[in-house]
C-alpha cells in the first residue's frame, strides 16, 4: 500500500488592479475576507484543470502586501496551496505548473477579475 502524504506549495502574483488599502492588513475586515475567499476560489478552479488536479486539495490566501517597493497601486498576494502526494510520485513539477498556470491565466494577465503583472508569478514547491 502506497502513503500519500499532504505537500504544500507556496503561489505568489500580483494584482494590478486591486488597490492595496489598510483593509488588506486586517484579516477581520469584510475586503480581507471577501478577497481571500475570491483569490483561493479562483487558484482552486485553476488548479484543478491543472496536471496536479487528480491530487490537488486547495489553496489558502496566507497575506496580501502592497506591490513592489511601496506601490499601493497593486496588492501581492501569497497563497499556500496543498495535494496529496505518493511516496513513489515524482517532486512537484514547480516549472511545468507555473507554464500551465500560466497558459490559464492568459500569460500571466489575467486571473477571473483581476489583472496580473505578468511578471509577478512564482510557483515554490
């Protein structure tokens, strides 16, 4: 009998067009929850289409911070996302998920709502 155990990947990206405020910095706040909740659905339904999709378990929106330097014009997003894995499966594909993550959100542009930087997107495993 196989084991499989639960793996966790860290996903960070940037939203162009999602004004980082104070509300970002305060989990109780109903603009904290509201994005949360919207980011981890949207990771989740991409991540489901994606070849880790079979074993994915989904996402959890861990922070928001403003964009690079102090840019309050856009909002990081990091997001911790979870599968199962089998002893005898290979490592976490971190390059062939972040092409297909990629190919999903239109080159890093788009994700449901939200505008990305295209260059903002990191997939650790």
């Amino acid at each position: 009998m196989t084991v499989a155990t639960l793996e966790r990947f860290t996903i960070n990206f940037t939203i162009t067009n999602l004004p980082y405020t104070s509300d970002l910095e305060n989990p109780d706040s109903a603009k904290y929850n509201a994005t949360q909740r919207v980011t981890a659905t949207l990771l989740d339904r991409l991540l489901k289409e994606s070849s880790i999709g079979p074993t994915f378990q989904g996402c959890v929106t861990t922070d928001f911070r403003y964009g690079p330097g102090s840019d309050r014009d856009q909002t990081r997003v990091d997001a911790v996302c979870t599968y199962s894995k089998e002893a005898s499966a290979e490592p976490l594909d971190r390059v062939g998920l972040y092409h297909q993550v990629s190919n999903k959100t239109r080159g890093i542009t788009q994700l449901g709502p939200y505008s990305l930087d295209k260059d903002s997107l990191y997939v650790n495993g």
